[in-house]
C-alpha cells in the first residue's frame, strides 16, 4: 500500500523561511564579530575621492523656450468628448497655449583647465540658454561644443576666469 504526501506551495515557502534563519543563526554564530575600526580596512571608502574630484563637479541648468502651441483637435463629429460635452469643449479646455519655458537639471564634470566639461546629451538637448553652477557658487554661461547621442554625452564650453 502505497501513501500519497501531497506538499502546499505554503509548506513549501515555510521549509524555505526555516532554513534560511538557521542557516543565518549559523552564520552568525559562527562568524566573529569584529569592531568598526577593523572594518574600515576591510571595506574601500570613497570618501576620500569624492573630496579630492569635488571641485570638479558642476550642476547644469538648462532654459528652452516653447513657442506657442494650438491643441490638435480630432475631426468635428467623431469626438466623444465634443459629442458629450458641447462643441466648444476643446477652446474651453484645450485651446491655444501661451509660450512657456522648460527647464532642465544635470549634472556634469570639468575635464579640462580651459574650460570643458562633460555632461549627458539629455540634459542639453535643445537647450537655448545654459548655465553651469560650481560647488563654491559661481555661475557661468556655457556653449554646446559637441554631442554624441548614441552615448548621450555632450561637451560643454566655459570660460573660465583667469
């Protein structure tokens, strides 16, 4: 005679979650603790170059201007919502806009004492005004030199004082 052993998927789950925290409590029983100080010989720590390249980094601000727009509006007649809603909804609700200004924020890296400095394509793209913000506070205008979209980097131009 023959006995089936049928298995839940939640008998399953819960052998999975039993092991798991013995295998820890092992691991940890096992595993001498040590103190901070001999962790950080252990673990690399960026901090010290993230210090030394930090005047090298700059924030992007960018300014496009959007010209005037009408909505598009679908053929009169087949518009659930001009059917429902009456035949001036879209001059109500989707009418012309005004110009506007998209802005933009990056981030990017001075490569070069002269003045370049590499951020991504996307943050300039299509930018009319670009302004770029070093961590003491200074500001300066830059120019797109260069761009690849492909890798979505671009080269960026300042002039720099001095």
């Amino acid at each position: 005679m023959r006995t089936e052993v049928r298995v839940r998927p939640w008998h399953l789950a819960l052998i999975s979650l039993t092991g798991g925290a013995v295998g820890a409590l092992v691991f940890a029983a096992l595993t001498p603790a040590r103190t901070e100080s001999e962790m950080d010989g252990l673990i690399p720590s960026f901090a010290g170059l993230a210090q030394q390249v930090m005047p090298a980094v700059v924030n992007i601000n960018t300014t496009k201007n959007i010209p005037a727009r009408t909505a598009r509006r679908p053929p009169h007649g087949q518009d659930p919502f001009e059917q429902f809603f009456g035949d001036d909804f879209w001059d109500r609700f989707g009418g012309t806009r005004g110009p506007s200004k998209q802005r933009s924020l990056g981030s990017g890296f001075v490569i070069d004492d002269g003045g370049y400095i590499v951020t991504n394509r996307h943050v300039v793209e299509g930018a009319d005004d670009i302004d770029v913000q070093f961590a003491t506070g200074k500001q300066f205008k830059a120019k797109l030199v260069g761009e690849d979209a492909k890798t979505d980097v671009a080269l960026l131009k300042i002039k720099p004082e001095g």
